[in-house]
C-alpha cells in the first residue's frame, strides 16, 4: 500500500531522517517505535508532505507522494490522528464527528458504539472533554472517515490505563490499515502484525511482533 525509500527529511538544516526505508501492506498494523526524538513523528510528517523530505520516495498505491500538497495527500485516503489531537474546541462532539464523513449517521454509530462515552457528551463542546476524551473523539473522526491508511501518533501518550484500553480496542477492531507511532512497547506489539524501530533518524531493526527474540532486543534498546 505505501512504500518509503530513501528518505531525507530536515528542520531547516537539522537533518531528521537520513536514508529511512519501509513498506506497509494493505491490512496490517505496522507499529514505528523508539526514544523521543529519533524521527517517528517526522516520519508521518513526511508522508502527510507537512514536512517533505528533500529526497527519496513515497509511493501510496503506485503514485508519488512527494511533490503533493497535504490536502491533495489525505485527499487520497490517508487520515492522521496527530499527538496534538488537534479536534475543533469551539464545536460539539457530534459536529467534530459529522464533518468527519459524508455518511454523517453511520459515522456518529460508529463512535458512539465504539466510544460510549462520546455519545454521553454529544452536544457538549469538544474543547471542555477530559484529555482521554478528547483522545477517544480524535480517533473516532478518523475511524469514521473515509481513509484506508491511518496514521497514528501516540495514541496511549498521558491516558489513564482504561482509557488506553478502550483506545486500543478501536485501533484493534478497524479494518483500516495502520501506521502506528508509539513508545509504549507492549501496546504496539499487541496491535502491530510488523514493527520498525528508529534511532537517531535511521530503520536499526524491523522484523514481526510475534519474533520474541525480536521483543527482547527492542526492550534492551529502548531502555537503554
């Protein structure tokens, strides 16, 4: 579905990532882990053309990515749940959730089947939820809308361990392909089928989930 080679990406003349190369297949939740800092976020940055590489290659179903513009990039159907969250404060949780898809009343069953408690705060503004809340509502509008690639930075980052959970849950059930940025080891090695680990702006171990050879070496790398 999405193949990366070679990519170079700068802030200004900071160079962030220095040759990265991966692929994802339709179907499967591909995990990018590692330390704060190597180049995970710079990394769907980079796909989204928010921060374009200066060079290698981005091809999402055969057509180049780079060149593109962001809108003409999530456009093709690759939505991004950012670290930020970045929901519309000033509006309503189901108004956060309508504009996220043309099929406005499948997509506000969805959320709320999937997130109850979304449903509970409907008609309160998005910008007065918890955190946890405001993070259930910025991954159900990217459930619901019409992507088949979903990049997800940092979904579990400051939850409460339920909240985490349900957060989980919804990454597990979509039949969406995912690309997930995420430090908490465990949590992505149960969601992920695949899993790529970044240092210092560079791919030092890929490899599946299941390898648990491979889970004791991204422990030892992680933490040290």
């Amino acid at each position: 579905m999405l193949v990366a080679e070679g990519l170079q990406t700068y802030y200004g003349e900071s160079h962030i990532l220095e040759g990265v190369s991966f692929d994802i297949r339709e179907g499967e939740v591909v995990a990018l882990v590692g330390r704060n800092g190597v180049g995970k976020t710079t990394t769907l940055r980079s796909i989204l053309q928010l921060t374009p590489p200066r060079a290698g290659s981005i091809r999402y179903q055969g057509e180049e990515l780079i060149g593109q513009r962001p809108h003409e990039v999530t456009e093709r159907g690759i939505g991004w749940i950012p670290e930020e969250r970045r929901i519309f404060s000033d509006l309503t949780v189901e108004e956060n959730l309508r504009i996220a898809s043309v099929d406005t009343e499948h997509a506000l069953h969805t959320a709320y089947e999937t997130f109850p408690d979304l449903e509970r705060f409907a008609q309160r503004k998005a910008g007065t939820l918890s955190g946890g809340q405001q993070q259930m509502l910025a991954i159900a509008r990217a459930l619901v809308g019409d992507n088949d690639l979903l990049l997800v930075d940092e979904p579990s980052e400051g939850l409460a361990p339920q909240i985490v959970a349900a957060v989980a849950e919804s990454i597990a059930a979509t039949e969406q392909t995912v690309l997930l940025v995420e430090q908490n080891l465990p949590l992505a090695f149960d969601l992920a089928d695949r899993f790529y680990a970044l240092d210092n702006g560079q791919i030092v171990e890929s490899g599946t989930t299941d390898d648990n050879s491979a889970d004791d070496a991204l422990r030892g790398y992680l933490s040290s």
